[in-house]
C-alpha cells in the first residue's frame, strides 16, 4: 500500500514505488506529446533511467482513487534552486481534467507540508495545456524567470516561459 502524501476525492498524490513506477515513467518520456511539452527527447535505456534515478526534492505518483490506476507523476526540481513544480499525465490519462488536479494537490502539498514560500512552472509557447493548467492552478506569469532555450528538434530559439504562484499561508 503506498502513503498517501494529499488528496481530494479523485485523485491522491502517493509515494513513488521505484517498482511500480519508473517503467511507466520511463514510458511516457519515449511519447512525443511529452518530448514536445517539455522540450527534450530522452535516449537513454530503461536500465541507465533506473540506475541515474530522478533528481527530486519531492516527487510522487498520481493515482486514480476509483481504481488504483497510476494516471502519472508529478515532481518539484531538487534542493538548492527555486521549487520547480513538474507533471506528467501518461498518454491513456490526458484530456480527463487529472492535470489540473494533480497540480493543485501537488502545489498545496509544496505550500503546506514543504513550507514553501512560492514555487515556479514552465511551459513553452506552443504547450496550450500546460499553459491552460497553470493558469487554472492561479499561477501567474513570472517574465524575469524566462529562460531562452533551443527547440530539441529544429534547434530553432524558443523561450521556456516561467510562472510562479505565492505561499498564500506565508506572510511577506
């Protein structure tokens, strides 16, 4: 049985189980809807995935309450640097509102149990969903954290646009 970290009625943000999960993780990352949302196409093999592990100060899986289902991961960049939020709804899973819920948990998680002050979400241009998420989870578009990057197939100059959303429990 995994620990469940948050949760609404839908969804719950449980422990990651290497086990369970990293294949599927690995999975999604070979998808090109993924590849194109975050830029960046993965070439290494299932083993070395495992073996290099994820870098993460937090990361969990998203599970479906009805049936159990892990539906994807979500994930927060590791110590030492701004609280990066990311997420990853498997392919079967997208369209059916899991993102925004997820990400609210998982933000909620970051501001209650973490303590965080404020964390920060990318996205691309071209990345509508993400976009449509992050403004649905209250983030705000943070244009000093614009980071100008290369497209992973074109090598043409995009820029990965930075939004952040504030601790509301925190007094500045």
């Amino acid at each position: 049985m995994r620990q469940i970290y948050v949760e609404d009625d839908t969804l719950a943000l449980s422990e990651y189980i290497d086990a369970l999960d990293t294949a599927d993780f690995y999975r999604c990352w070979q998808d090109a809807g993924t590849q194109e949302g975050y830029n960046y196409r993965r070439t290494d093999t299932l083993e070395d995935f495992r073996e290099n592990g994820i870098r993460a100060r937090f990361m969990a899986a998203i599970v479906r309450k009805s049936d159990g289902a892990c539906v994807g991961i979500f994930f927060v960049s590791p110590e030492g640097g701004p609280a990066d939020l990311a997420i990853m709804i498997y392919p079967a899973y997208r369209g059916r509102g899991y993102a925004v819920r997820a990400f609210s948990l998982g933000t909620q998680y970051c501001f209650e149990a973490l303590g965080l002050p404020r964390v920060y979400a990318g996205c691309y241009p071209g990345n509508l969903a993400s976009r449509r998420m992050l403004d649905a989870c209250g983030f705000v578009p943070h244009p000093e954290g614009n980071q100008p990057d290369t497209h992973y197939l074109t090598g043409e100059a995009i820029i990965q646009m930075d939004f952040v959303k504030e601790n509301p429990g925190r007094i500045k």
